[in-house]
C-alpha cells in the first residue's frame, strides 16, 4: 500500500495548485470605477475584521481543549495534535475561500458592464477557490496524518487517532457557522426592516448604513460558515469510513481501509474537471451553466468509481453503491432546485399568498418546508437500504453504506464552488446599486443572485444528505470503537442490537434527550439574531433620524457601526449554542454510559438533520418568493405584496443561514465527540 498513498498526496496537491492558478485568473480583471474599488475595500475590510476577531475567539476555545486532550489522554498525543491540526486547516480552508470571494466580488460586478456570461465565469472561479481549498487541505491533512501516526497493517489501531482531526475541523466549524451565520443575518434583517419597509429605499441603496455589514455577511455567513461546514462533513466522513473499514481487513485486506483516501482523490479530481467546464456561454441560464459543472464532476468520478472498484477493491458492489451514493446527491440537489427555484411553483404559490398577506406566505412557505424536508429524508433512507442489500445486509452491509456515503460526498468541492458563487453574485448585486451602475448591470447581477440562491439552497440540502449519511457513517464508527473496547464481538448486528435495547428505560430517555437538543440549541441559535437585529435596526433608524442630509443621500452614513454591532454580537454570542453542542453528549455518556449514548446520537442525527432540512428550505422559499414580486410579479416592488414578503424574508434569514446549517455541523459533532472521549466514558460512567 506504500505506493497507493502517493494518489491521495497527488491529488491533494494538484488540487491544492489549481487554487492559486484560479486565484491568479481572478486577480487579473479589472476592477472597474474607482466607486466600485471604494466599495469592495469597505467589505473586504469588515470581513477580515470579523475574521480576525473571530478566529482569535476560537483559538482561545481550540488551545485549551488541546491542553486538556493532552493530558487526559496522554502520552497519545496523536489524538491532540490532529486536533490542533483539524482546526488550523479548517482556518486555513476558510482564509484562502474567504481571499477569493473578497477578490472576485467587485471583478464580478465589472464584468457584468459588458457580459453577464464573463461575470459568472468570474464568480464561479472566485467560488471555486473555497471549493478547491476545502477538498485538498482536508485529503491532505488526514493523509499527512496517516503518514506521521504509522498508519497500515501492522498498526491498524492508528486509525483510531485520525478522529482528533475531526474532531478539530468540527468545533471550527460550528464556531465559523454559528459566527458567521449570527453577523449576516442580524445585519441583513436589520438593513431590510428599516430601509425596504419602513424608508422604502431598495436593497443594497449606499444610504442605508446596515449595506455593507449586510455584504460583508455574504462572505462570513455564506462562504466562510459553508465553507467551515463541509471541510468537517469531509473530515469526519474519511476518518469514520477508515474506522469501520478496519472491521473489514479480514475479508478486502488493507484496502478497506485505505479506499476512502482513494475516491476522495477522485473527488478532488472531479472537482478540477468541473470547474474547467465552465465557459463563457451567452444568453444560457446561469444555473443550466452551474448544472452542467456539477454533472461534468458526477461523471468523472463515475469513471473514477468503476477504476477503484475493479482494481482495488476487485468488487463491482463498490462501483453500484458509490454510484447510488453520488446519484442521491444530484437527485437530491434537483429536489431543493425544484422546492427553491424562482421559477417553480412552491416560491411562485408562496409569492401570490402574500398578495393576501404576510401571514398567508408563511404558512404556505412553512408547509412546502415541512414537505421538502420529507422528500430528502425518503431518498437518504432508501440509499442506505438499497446498499446494505447490495453487500448482502447484516455487518458487511455496513461496507454498501460507506460507499454510498463516500459517493455523496466526493462532489462536496463543486457544491462548494457553486454555493459561494451565491454570496459573490450577491456582493456584486450590491457593488452595482451602490456605485451606480445602471438599471442594466443590476438585472445581470440580479440574475447572478437568484441563480445563486438557487445554489446556496442547494448546497444547504447537499449538506444535509451528506450530514445525514456522515452522522449515520460516524455512529457506525463509535459502535464499532465501543465493541472493540468492550471485546464485544462485531461479526453479526445482533451482538451489539441486545445493549440498545428500546425497552431500556435508560435508552428510551438517551433517545427523548437526543431528539430535544437540535430544538435547544435552535432556540439558542435563532435568539441571537433576532437581539442583534433589533439593535442593527435602532442604529439605522437613529442615523437616519439624526445625520442631516442622509436619506437626500447628501451625506454618507457611518457603515462602521452597524458592521461593530454585528461583529460584538455574534462573537459573543456563538458561544452557548457551541456549549449546547459540545457537552450534551459529555454528560449523557458521563452519565448513561456508552451504550445510552448511542441511543441519544441516534435521535439527535434524525431530528437534526429533518429540521434543518426544513428551516433551510423555507428561508430559500421566502426569500426567492420576495425576488419573484420585486421581478415585477404581484405588484412588484413597494406595494402590499412585497412588504409582506419581505417579512416573510426576514422570518426565514435565520433558519436557512444561521440555526440550519449550523445543525448540521452539531449532528456530526456530537457523533465525533462521543467517538473522541469513548474510553473516558467506558472508564468512568456513573450508571453502567
């Protein structure tokens, strides 16, 4: 296997170049007028600043976990290390995406003069910069871990000391996410309930002050928190695909083991093919342009699949499950396509009921919600069945719902790439208005971010499935941790099925405790937004009311305060709900035990993963409903119809980019905390 593990270093760094060819490419546009230049140096700047600030808040947080992780479990440092390592190259992932939206913004913008063709390429390379990073530093740093722990036949328990890079890159991400999504959404609800409904100025108008901590927003919430979120989904993915490989040697040799190193290859691959699919293709829909990418990168990675299959493996099952995996991904992302798309029915029946009124939306929004959620939840459960059956069921029917999970994930880079072309696209909306560039690049731009919420929808319902599948992939893995350290035998699933039996009292409160904790810590998600919103909105309604001259759009506002506000805020308070994630499972293994602990990650993992679904959803929902109206639909712009709309908007911005995606970062957290401290919960748990 010496040789094999130069495919995954290989593909790593092939990717890893590509970022600084594409980084290149972007930094050679023009940059346009001197007003545009302003503009995207104030929001480069805010989001450096909200950056800096933040990851010193979680540095504080990632070194005294290390410390802690030293001495408990010491003298494996591994364990600490590639704790220390996860989180750093989760930070490194988010600064080179984070470069790149902040460069490709105002270039989008100025090529959207002349071409709204060119300025998609322009986007989509500024957000394929975050997809590259995230699916080359994550191959990179667990293959550089394999190599430094010793990793390999004669040293299979090594394996189990990748989950501190997991466990790393998780806790970073729900800080990025929690952080990020808090900042974007107090300032982008702020800046709507004052300037559209009450001033009635449009989006993005350079009088309002909350404009640009609401595009900076765009970047920390959008790109950064997204971003965050699927280099963890990857790390923890490969590390618990490798652990339950192990119980696999006997049967496939080595390779169990070493094959997800092999197809996150393909994936970084597939990535690369992806991107150079894209062209400059006139009068096309930006979004058929992004789907041709993402079916560009499904190919690849088929014909990538088949290799692995029949020359490593010698199995063509693996071939069907990675391929059924990689399919319910697309089907999954054509299914958010078809709940979210403005040009679909469910955000057009959304729209005409707010002609009725706000409340009418709402619920129509809440109920195709609600049904979304299911329809996902459907396709996930019958991948997993279907490649259980595919290996023959029992234990090694777990091996059939690796490679399905493997499948999903290895296009994680394009989904990235598409997903911060959204927030790009909207920067870029938002550099037109206010540098004044006309009616025309604002209706290219316009374009460019209703694709692009399209995306960002997408993406959210990708994570899920990936999440879903990489949580079910994660207690997978703990059971299997849990069987080898009890010397409990794992041949056949009734060996380990008698310790969670469901008529446990213990198991059936692991399971009520579990469901609860994805409704707490929204609750504690949601709450922030909705305190730091109602300060954004104070800010702006006093600086209206009291700077002379500023509604004639005289003078200018002072955007540093409304950016100051948000900033102070979501530092603050990313902090519980982060707690809520991290020490819930602490105490119920503490308490409960191991096997109760099982129990409790399965209820959290399901309704996790649903309600995320769902809050996701409908954002997207109410949001492209109100873009629907103001496309002239309804009424259009400043009539009953959009405000009420717009409300709609404003209710939904913290359950698609704060509370949602952040639960999919807690589901695999817990899953990957439990499986991280299990030999602390073996040893001292108060109920056995």
């Amino acid at each position: 296997m010496i040789h094999l593990i130069l495919i995954p270093v290989a593909a790593g760094l092939a990717a890893f170049i590509c970022v600084g060819i594409v980084y290149m490419m972007v930094k050679r546009e023009d940059e346009g007028t001197e007003r545009m230049r302003e503009i995207a140096g104030f929001i480069r700047e805010g989001t450096w600043a909200f950056l800096n600030r933040e990851m010193k808040t979680i540095s504080y947080f990632i070194v005294a976990l290390s410390l802690l992780l030293l001495i408990v479990f010491w003298p494996r440092w591994q364990i600490a290390f590639g704790f220390i390592l996860g989180s750093l190259f989760s930070f490194l992932a988010i600064i080179i995406g984070m470069s790149g939206a902040t460069l490709a913004n105002v270039r989008t913008a100025n090529a959207a003069r002349t071409s709204g063709a060119k300025a998609l390429v322009i986007a989509f390379r500024g957000g394929a910069i975050m997809g590259l990073a995230i699916v080359s530093l994550n191959l990179l740093g667990i293959t550089s871990l394999y190599i430094l722990f010793g990793a390999g036949p004669k040293n299979p328990e090594a394996i189990s000391l990748l989950v501190g890079f997991g466990f790393g890159a998780s806790l970073s991400a729900l800080f990025a996410q929690l952080g990020g999504g808090i900042y974007t959404k107090a300032a982008d609800v702020g800046a709507d309930l004052v300037g559209k409904i009450e001033a009635r100025i449009p989006e993005d108008d350079p009088r309002n002050p909350a404009v640009i901590a609401d595009l900076v927003g765009d970047n920390v919430g959008d790109c950064a928190g997204r971003g965050a979120d699927l280099f963890e989904s990857g790390s923890d993915n490969l590390v618990a695909s490798m652990i339950v490989g192990l119980l696999f040697v006997p049967h496939y040799g080595w390779a169990a083991v070493f094959f997800p190193l092999i197809t996150r290859s393909i994936g970084n691959l597939a990535t690369i093919a992806g991107l150079l699919s894209v062209r400059r293709w006139e009068g096309r829909n930006p979004i058929t342009s992004l789907n041709i990418a993402l079916v560009t990168a499904g190919v690849v990675s088929i014909i990538g699949f088949y290799l692995t299959a029949r020359y490593l493996m010698h199995d063509i099952r693996f071939f069907w499950c990675l391929s059924l995996g990689l399919l319910a991904a697309l089907i999954t992302s054509f299914v958010v396509q078809y709940y979210t798309g403005i040009t679909e029915p469910p955000v057009q029946r959304v729209a005409k009921g707010n002609v009725s009124g706000s409340a009418i939306g709402l619920m129509q929004g809440f109920a195709y919600g609600m049904e979304s959620a299911a329809i996902p939840a459907f396709i996930i459960a019958g991948v997993m069945i279907i490649a259980y059956l595919i290996f023959g069921g029992d234990v090694p029917g777990l091996y059939g719902v690796i490679a399905a999970a493997l499948g999903l994930t290895e296009i994680k880079g394009m989904i990235m790439a598409t997903d911060t072309f959204g927030p790009i696209a909207d920067n870029a909306g938002g550099i037109a208005e206010m540098a004044g560039l006309g009616e025309e690049v604002e209706r290219e731009a316009e374009a460019l971010d209703a694709a692009g919420n399209i995306t960002k929808a997408i993406t959210k319902g990708y994570s899920m499935a990936a999440a879903a599948l990489t949580s079910s992939l994660l207690l997978f893995a703990y059971l299997t941790e849990v069987a080898r350290h009890e010397g409990v035998p794992f041949i056949h699933f009734s060996q380990v099925a008698q310790y969670l039996n469901i008529a446990d009292p213990k198991i059936i409160a692991s399971l009520l405790v579990g469901a609860a904790i994805p409704f707490l810590f929204t609750a504690f998600a949601v709450k922030p937004v909705a305190k730091t919103a109602h300060q954004v909105v104070d800010e702006v309604r006093r600086q209206f009311r009291e700077i002379p001259g500023l509604l004639e759009g005289k003078t200018k506002p002072d955007y540093a305060r409304c950016v100051d506000i948000t900033t102070k805020n979501a530092l603050r308070e990313m902090v519980l709900p982060t707690l809520i994630g991290m020490v819930s499972p602490i105490v119920v293994g503490f308490i409960l035990g191991p096997w109760c602990l099982a129990a409790f990650l399965i209820s959290t993992t399901i309704v996790g993963a649903l309600l995320a679904t769902y809050m996701f959803n409908s954002g997207a929902i109410y949001d492209n409903a109100k873009k629907y109206i103001e496309d002239g639909h309804f009424g259009g712009k400043n009539t009953p119809a959009h405000h009420n709309a717009v409300i709609g908007d404003t209710f939904g911005d913290p359950l698609k980019d704060t509370a949602g995606p952040s639960l999919h970062i807690l589901i695999k957290l817990v899953n990957i905390v439990s499986i991280t401290l299990l030999p602390l919960f073996l040893a001292y748990s108060l109920i056995p």
